[in-house]
C-alpha cells in the first residue's frame, strides 16, 4: 500500500555521521523558523541511547575501554563544524573518547620518517599547543550526534523528525515537481509497510552505494583498489600522542593514539583482500600482533637484512597486547574503493558524504570532507529558510556544488596520487629499485623540511584551520 503520508521541508536519507550531521545543523534553524526535516535511516537507534541527556556524560566517569575498532580521525576544520552553536556536538564526545594527535610520522620502507608533521606548523590556530586532529571512535560521535538530535524532536510540528525505513524507490510529484521518498517500513506493522514522503529537497547521505544517487539518476565514476581495510584496537607498550602511518608495498599501516590520553591505539592496516582475510579471519591474536609488529619493523625481513634484525626504535609504537573491546568483533575488514559523482544534485535532489565521494583511507579525510559538505550544505539551507527562498531551488544545490566538489576533488586526486606514490616500485630488489626507494624517501624528507611545503601540507590535512 502506497500513499503519501507526510510533506516536509527537508529528507536526509541516511543516519551516518554525515546525514546526522546535516540534520544536526539543521535542526534548530528548522525549529526556528518553522521548518520539518526528516531523518530516514534503515536502521533503528539503539533503546540504550532513549534520551536520557547526562548518558554520555555517565561513561565518563568509567574507566576507559574502546567501544568498538572504527574510528575517524577528524581534522581541527571539522571539529569546529561539530563544535558550532548550530551543531553542538563536540562537547558531548566524552574526552576519554576524543583524543587529540599532535605529531604525524610518516614511514616508507626505512626506519627514518620520510614526513613528519607537528600540531605547531598550524601557525594560523589561535589555541596553544593545537593538535593535528583528534581520533574520536564511531559510535561515541553517533551517540553525541542522537544525544543531540533528542533535544530538538520534542516539537512534532518543527524540527527533525525520525523515520526507520529503507528508501526503494524515488519519483517526482507531477504538480509540485518535489522528489517523492518509497520507504520501506517496519514490515511489523503490515498497514504502514511503504510510506510516501514528499520534500521540497532530499539529501542523500546514504553512503557510497547510495540507492538515492541510483534512483536519481546521478552518475558515479568508480575503481576498485583492490585492497581491504583491516581494523582493530591494540594495546602500546606506552601511552602517546602520534598518529603513525608506514606504506608498505601491499598498503599503508596506521597506528593511532585512542583513549584520550593514547593507552591503547587503533590500526589501520590497508593491505590485500588474501591478507587481509587471514588477519581478521584466521589469525589467533597472538599471530595477528606479531604480523602487526612485524610489518611496522620490517617490511620484509629478509630484504631488511642488513639493517635488521634491529631492536625496535624507541620511535615505533610496540604492540603488545589486543584489548578486548566491549562490543565483538576485535577486528574487522572493509573492501577500499575510490569513487565520485561528477555531479552532486538533480531535480530537488543532493549527495553529502560517502553518496557524493569516496576516498582511500590513508589520510583519514573522508567523514571529514563528509562533514564539510555538511556544512555548506546547513548554511546555504538555513540561509534560505531565513529569507524565505525554497531550499529545493537550482540556484542554491548550484553553489553547493560549486564550494564543494572541486575541493572534493582536489583531495580525491591528491590521495589517489599518494597512494600511488608510495605503491610504485621497480622491478624486486634490483640497485635501481634501491635507488629509485631512496631518491623517494630523500624527496619526501627534503619537501617535508622545506617549511611553506610542510605547512601547506598541514594546511590541506587540517581542513585549513
Ligand atoms: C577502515 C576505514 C577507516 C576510515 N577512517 C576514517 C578517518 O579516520 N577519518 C575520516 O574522515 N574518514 C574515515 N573513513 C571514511 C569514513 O568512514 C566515511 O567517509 C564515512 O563513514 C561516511 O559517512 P556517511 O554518513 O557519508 O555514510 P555511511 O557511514 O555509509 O552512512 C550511510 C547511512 O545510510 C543508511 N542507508 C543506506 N541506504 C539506505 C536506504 N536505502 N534507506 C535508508 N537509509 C539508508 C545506512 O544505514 C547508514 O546509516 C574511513 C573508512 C574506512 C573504510
């Protein structure tokens, strides 16, 4: 059964960090001038988060254990997005669960840094000390970003209202020419199984295989990496404030600083699906912390033997323990492919997020440029409402697009291109694949230490605040 049940300012399909984020920064500005917005996500929020306000503030006082193994590392630009009095966010991440990086080590083959950063090449922030970013788990940003969204769902008329339901189908309403939602409701409840929203706009923030774009007719270039995302939650021999990154031939490694004051980290290992399924699947956590430990020492021991076996640097965090997290699995992979809409609206429709851009996570950029959709996006839509122009208008997806998709793009490429960067290799082993290794290691430390270079890299990595 099929009938239009409710008309609404504005449709964000999708409940991930990015379309909670849209909503978030939408929600007092709706309520504000008398706006709806809903909220459509498949999945229904946990009964635990039911509102109570000090919830997140309870896990506070607990001592610190992680949540669960994915995390994102959210720049100084995003932080203050989350932080705005539009957003207010931020301050519900209990602190335990945000933790700040202030130095970025970069690792090719050898044991020496081929880039380092440090949170003071931020010479444009006004805070002392400023960190790089902040690695801030998953589900305790979720949880701040619902703690959030309760405050502002007591009005039924204005505000952000929660649908649970699955989008299958899209159309346009003849008279009004506004895209019309087919949700799937909880199939519990026979009389109410497919509800019809109508709005004036929808956002597609349902991630990177967004049915929306599909079912808009929006096109999407994409190309597989070949390559798998182990992720994870280890135990260092000591607490630190480092994000490190190693590129090995089969990917990047990266360890990152996690319970606010860095005793355990997170891992990010890119490396091949084969790989990657004896890592998560096959291996005891014995086997998987040496592998760990092996491929931040030597990437190949045997070709390392001149230099090796070498104690560990000091500089190199020691894995030595998997923490067992609250939540199962320990450990978990994800297939990494890049992908980009040449175009990010249509017809009252607009992409945010994973549904506009998908990026390697080798820099941990995607929430972010995520989330600096999301504010361009708020602004113009508020903007709008302030002076009574129809958010759905060409004018105003237009110019969204125009901010954003080139910066998008920028990063896109630039991520692609390091990537590459550091995958290329001669021929095993031969003195010009040694020399070629060397030459690259030598012009990366010598672009890194040429400061406006280093700084313009921060700059980029940092959202440019
Ligand atoms: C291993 C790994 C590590 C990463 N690390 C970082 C990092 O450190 N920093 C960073 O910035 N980025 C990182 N990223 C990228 C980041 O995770 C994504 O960019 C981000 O999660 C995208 O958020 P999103 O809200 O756009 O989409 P998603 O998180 O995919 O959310 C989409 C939502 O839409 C809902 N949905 C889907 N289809 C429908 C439908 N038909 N109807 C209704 N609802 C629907 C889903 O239930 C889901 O809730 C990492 C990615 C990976 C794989």
């Amino acid at each position: 059964m099929s009938r239009i049940t409710r008309a609404v300012d504005v449709a964000i399909v999708g409940g991930g960090l990015v379309g909670m984020a849209v909503a978030a920064g939408l929600a007092d500005a709706a309520r504000a001038v008398g706006a709806t917005v809903a909220l459509v996500d498949a999945s229904a929020w946990p009964p635990a988060e039911g509102g109570r306000r000090e919830s997140v503030r309870d896990q506070a006082e607990e001592a610190y254990r992680p949540e669960s193994v994915r995390t994102s590392s959210i720049t100084p630009a995003a932080r203050d997005f989350l932080n705005s009095d539009a957003v207010d966010v931020w301050r519900r991440v209990p602190i335990e669960r945000r933790t700040p990086f202030r130095t970025m080590k970069v690792y090719g083959r050898r044991r020496h840094p081929v880039m380092r950063f440090e949170g003071r090449d931020r010479v444009w922030s006004d805070e002392d000390d400023p960190p790089l970013g902040w690695i801030v788990e998953n589900t305790s940003l979720l949880q701040a970003m619902r703690e959030r969204l309760l405050t502002s769902t007591d009005d039924e008329r204005a505000g952000v209202q929660r649908l649970v339901g699955q989008v299958q189908q899209l159309d346009w309403d003849a008279s009004t020419g506004w895209p019309l939602l087919h949700i799937a409701r909880d199939a519990s409840t026979p009389a109410a199984r497919v509800e019809r929203v109508a709005a004036r706009l929808v956002v597609a923030a349902d991630g990177g295989r967004s049915s929306v774009r599909r079912l808009a007719d929006l096109s999407w270039y994409t190309q597989p990496y070949h390559q798998e995302a182990v992720v994870a939650v280890v135990h260092t021999r000591q607490p630190h404030d480092t994000a490190w990154q190693r590129f090995l031939s089969t990917g990047p490694l990266a360890v990152l600083p996690m319970g606010g004051r860095g005793q355990c980290s997170n891992i990010v290992w890119s490396t091949t699906p084969d790989e990657a399924h004896w890592l998560v699947q096959e291996a005891s956590e014995a086997a998987f912390l040496h592998e760990v430990n092996r491929a931040l020492h030597a990437e190949d021991a045997e070709r390392l033997q001149v230099e090796a076996p070498a104690p560990p640097s000091s500089d190199w965090p020691e894995a030595t323990e998997l923490v067992a997290p609250r939540t199962p699995p320990t450990r978990a992979h994800f297939p990494l492919h890049l992908g980009h809409a040449p175009r990010y609206y249509r017809n009252h429709v607009v992409l945010v997020g994973d549904a506009a851009h998908v990026v390697h996570p080798l820099a941990g950029q995607g929430v972010n440029l995520g989330l600096a959709d999301a504010e361009s996006l708020c602004r113009r839509v508020t903007a709008a409402w302030h002076s009574g122009r129809d958010v759905g208008e060409e004018a105003l997806l237009a110019a969204y697009q125009t901010e954003r998709l080139p910066q998008n793009a920028l990063m896109l490429a630039s991520l692609h291109g390091i990537r590459s960067w550091f995958a290329w290799r001669l021929a095993e082993d031969t003195p010009l694949a040694q020399a070629a290794d060397a030459v690259r290691s030598l012009g990366m430390q010598a672009a890194t230490h040429w400061t406006p270079l280093r700084r313009l890299f921060v700059q980029m990595a940092t959202g440019g605040k």
